[in-house]
C-alpha cells in the first residue's frame, strides 16, 4: 500500500499493531536488545544526547553523516586524553566512554581540528553505530540504540503505527537510501546532523528547477556540523518518494552540495557528493530506525509537515 501525503498535512499516525507485529512472531529467535536510551535536549536546532567520558558527563550528537567518531580538543584537554598521530590523523585515546548501557574502554577516535558545534563535545559516527540499530524517535525527544540477535530477515519495526515500512539500504554505505522524484530515482544520505534536507543543485536542474525558476526563493544558509554553510534556495517539486510514501507538491531546498571546502577535517567525509541529504526536518516529523546488520531502514510518519522549508538567514560571506 503506498502511503500519500500532502507537503502540509499535520496529522498523526497512531495505530493497533498490523503487518510489523505479525511478521516479527515468525521468527521468535530475534531478540531486540536496547542498549541506550537518552531524552534529547536540542541545541541550535541538533538533537543531543548526554554521555560520560572518563568520569565527566558532556553532550554529544549521533551523526549518521560521519564515517568516523570524533571528539573535540577542547574536551581532549579538559579530560588529559592521550593524543596520537597529526593532521589528519590526529587521534585521542578515551579510556573509558560511557554510553548509554555500553562501555568502550580504549576507544580510539578522531580528533577534530575545529569547532564541532554549540555545546557538542562527541560526535558519534558510523564507527560506534555499526552492527546496532539506531531509532530517532524525535518526535517523542528519544534516541534508541539496539543490539540485534538472530533477527536475520526478521522486521524490527517494533512501534504500533499502520504506515510503517522498510527501506533497503544502499551497498556500501551506512545511511544511504534511494529516492525517487518524479520518473528520476537516485541515492540520498540520511544525516542525522543537517538540520534541512537538500537536494544538490545538479539534481534539482534535472528535475527543471532552478534558482530562476516560477516559485524559487532564497532559502537562507544550510549546514551540516561540521561543514561549512552554503546558501540554498527552496523550490517547488511535484512529489517525492521514499519507498511507499509519497509527499505531495512538496517545497524543497536545493543547493551546491560540492561547494563547501573538503581541506579540513569535519565530522563526516562522503565518498561522494550526495545527490540529496535527508536531514533533521525528515527525522522530526518521523519514526526512522537504521538497522546496519539488517541493510534496513524502518520508518513511519508520525504527523506534521514533512519539508517545512524554513527559511534561515544568508550564509555570512
């Protein structure tokens, strides 16, 4: 059954249990174990989420955009971690980290050579994540991790919602899905630390919108921590598809996602420029759990717009 939404719809999806809970009683071997759950407190608009390193309670963000996890310098510092490496392969060693039920003790991870945002000590990257489930329940101010046992093919979607639904994840990658626009399918990134979804402009001009095109206007600066800002414009699409959901008539931002500089070290590293980034405006009006082990996605809109395309103010040139 496809799921249709109109771009302004504001309604929530609460639902008995159907299809997801059926299918899970076939394989009672699956066992879906959580290892963490945090309330989220946001700050400038990123979701975070509180851990301890070595004894001291600092914020950190789980960002589904970087490859690697990264600390700060400043906490570096404060908490006399060891330091290894330069450049780019500067590195700290966390003896202890604490996060959620889980204990990495001797953690080895990056070590940022600039600001990873307001108030963001950790970034958690792909690194940590690989081999759990993650769930953003931002509509409910939760992040969920999971441990999977013997789930195999089993579906994990274990909330009560009529639209909930699976994507597969693309090979290759930790966050990356396929999308379609119109008769154009093509991947996208799920980013957890961009705060506005994005299509990259060389995308946007073959779907036939543009900066000049009839209902284009300035969409203000988008970044994603750690990267630095472009500015964007948010323009009219006819739909977008993400498995059997479909948004209707939706307003979009749109901008050169190649522009920002690649000579420092932010918290993520695409392999390539992305066609598109799926960010924090998707996750908010949404239920999405990335399963790595399963190469899934699950997600069900849980009400209110899905691109609300704010506008934010110009990029600081």
């Amino acid at each position: 059954m496809r799921i249709v939404l109109s771009a302004a719809l504001v309604a929530a999806f609460a639902m008995p249990a159907g299809p997801a809970f059926a299918q899970a009683k076939e394989e009672p071997r699956c066992k879906l174990q959580k290892a963490a759950e945090w309330r989220v407190r946001e700050v400038a608009g990123l979701p975070l989420v509180n851990i301890e390193i070595n004894g001291r309670k600092v914020d950190a963000i789980i960002d589904t955009g970087a490859p690697n996890t990264m600390v700060s310098r400043t906490l570096a510092i404060q908490a006399a971690l060891s330091q290894t490496g330069s450049g780019r392969d500067a590195a700290a060693i966390i003896e202890e980290a604490k996060i959620g039920g889980m204990t990495r003790k001797d953690w080895r991870v990056l070590l940022a050579d600039r600001d990873l945002g307001p108030d963001v000590a950790l970034v958690i990257g792909n690194d940590f994540l690989e081999g759990t489930a993650f769930e953003f329940d931002l509509p409910n101010k939760s992040i969920r991790i999971f441990v999977l046992k013997e789930c195999d093919d089993a579906f994990i979607g274990y909330w009560p919602s009529e639209n909930l639904r699976h994507v597969s994840l693309e090979a290759g990658t930790n966050a990356g899905i396929r999308v379609a626009m119109g008769e154009q399918s093509f991947d996208a990134v799920i980013d957890s630390a961009a705060q506005t979804s994005v299509i990259n402009t060389g995308r946007a001009e073959r779907l036939g919108v543009t900066s000049k095109s009839p209902g284009v206007t300035p969409g203000g600066c988008v970044t994603g921590l750690g990267k630095q800002p472009v500015d964007s414009f948010i323009g009219p699409f006819k739909r977008f598809d993400i498995g059997p959901q479909t948004v209707l008539n939706p307003r979009i931002h749109f901008a050169d996602l190649g522009a920002p500089a690649q000579a420092q070290r932010g918290p993520r590293s695409f392999a390539a420029v992305p066609e598109m980034i799926i960010g924090l405006d998707f996750l908010q009006t949404h239920r999405v759990m990335i399963a790595g082990s399963q190469r899934r996605v699950y997600f069900s809109h849980e009400g209110g717009t899905v691109f609300p395309a704010a506008v934010a103010t110009a990029c600081k040139k």
